[in-house]
C-alpha cells in the first residue's frame, strides 16, 4: 500500500512581522503565500492574533481573495475571533491558546478544562462548513476531550520534541507517535507542527497517522539566507524522504 499523503501548510505570520517592524507594506505575507504555492505548499495558515502583532485583518481579507489554496486561521477561542472566522469562512479553523503577554504560542489548548467553552464555538464553525482543528498537546485525555467536542481535526504541539535533545527527545517522539496513533483510532485527523526544522522534521514526517505538518517561524528564517522558494522545497522534500521511507519499512 502506498504511503498515505503528507501535507505541508506554511505559516506566513512571520512575513507579518517583519513588516510591521518598521510599518508599510513590504514583506507582504500575501506574496509570501503566493511563493509558497508555487514551491508546493498545500496550504497557508495564518493566525490573526488579538493584540494584531503580525498578521492583520487586511491580511485575511486579502489571503482569502487572492490566495487559491486552503486557508487555515489560527484563532484564539474568543468572540470576536469567532465572528471574523464566521464571516470569512476559510477552509479551517484551528483553536489555539493565547496569551497577550508570550512570544509565540506556549503549549496546548486545554480541551479538557475548556470543555463547555469550547463546545459552542466549535459546532458554530462547523455548522458555517468550517473545518475545526484543535491545537493540543501530545495527551490522550486532550484527544478524547477533542472528539467528544466534536472536533474533526487536532494538531499535536510538537513544541517540547524539538527543544529537547537525546533521550529525551526520544520519550517526546514516542508520545507524539502513541497520541497519533490513537487520533487515528477515535477517527480524528491528526496534524502537527510548532518548532519544526531540517533537523527535527523527519521523525515527525515518518509517523504514517500525521497527516499534515505546520510550519513557518523556521521557514521565515531560512529565507533570510537562502530564500523562501528553496526553504520550502527542501522542507517538502525531507517530509517526502521520511515519509517514503516510513513505508519502505513498514
């Protein structure tokens, strides 16, 4: 049987940031997005932030016009988000944790504690053909809590696998590997992304229930040095590589 597919969702945000560093209107994100698809992105993903740190609502506006490919929003589990999420309908969804004082997104969403929070929103996105994802970390109890809630599609936090080295990195990749395995025993599509680099990515790539992989802050920043377009091709290729060779073995 062949291997089942792996996507590649590029996270723009970044592109964002850059430009609202000094203001105006270059880096554009939406050009970013247009490279990406032309280096064999399946998907772009932005997230519209509560303080607008990076991405904009001009931005989303602009992505879901120009852009032919899904668009994922990462959103905070909020009201307001909820609307903007409601009125554009993108593709999908995915409900992260927020916090205006981190630097980027810190751990999972609780999906057990936010239980009744949560419930409401997520048949409102899925009843306006929103796909919703849950960002969570690598638990049974958040996966169970996930499809309980309805909730087609989670996206494991593979944060602390790619901080941590050795041994220890080894017993994160077993957890993420047992998590995927059961996402894919209770019915949910499983994702997963968050630190991801050349280095740390084909481990992940390898575990046959992922699905899709997330990635942007590395990605902006090897284009630095050698440019989006060859960032994203050697990415997509290294997934391809340790998923290919995942089912060589199998």
């Amino acid at each position: 049987m062949p291997p089942r597919a792996l996507r590649l969702g590029v996270n723009i945000d970044h592109v964002a940031t850059i430009r609202n560093a000094r203001g105006g209107r270059h880096p554009d994100p939406v050009r970013a997005a247009r490279m990406a698809a032309a280096a064999g992105a399946d998907g772009i993903t932005a997230h519209l932030r509560e303080d607008r740190r990076h991405i904009s609502d001009a931005d989303i506006d602009r992505l879901m016009a120009e852009i032919d490919l899904p668009l994922n929003l990462e959103m905070a589990a909020t009201e307001e988000m909820l609307q903007i999420a409601l009125r554009h309908r993108p593709h999908a969804s995915c409900i992260v944790p927020e916090r205006r004082e981190e630097r980027t997104t810190e751990g999972g969403l609780d999906a057990v504690g936010q239980f009744s929070h949560l419930q409401p929103m997520i048949r409102q996105l899925g009843d306006a053909g929103i796909r919703v994802s849950l960002f969570i970390e690598p638990a049974i109890p958040q996966l169970d809590a996930a499809r309980a809630l309805g909730a087609p599609v989670v996206e494991l936090h593979t944060g602390r696998y790619c901080e941590l080295s050795g041994r220890e990195r080894e017993v994160e990749l077993e957890r993420i590997r047992a998590a995927a395995a059961h996402a894919e025993a209770i019915g949910l599509e499983c994702h997963a992304g968050h630190g991801l680099s050349f280095e740390t990515v084909a481990p992940i790539a390898a575990i046959p229930s992922i699905v899709e992989l997330n990635i942007g802050h590395f990605l902006i920043g090897e284009a630095i040095f050698g440019g989006l377009d060859g960032a994203i091709r050697r990415m997509r290729s290294l997934m391809d590589e340790a998923r290919g060779a995942r089912a060589m073995t199998a």
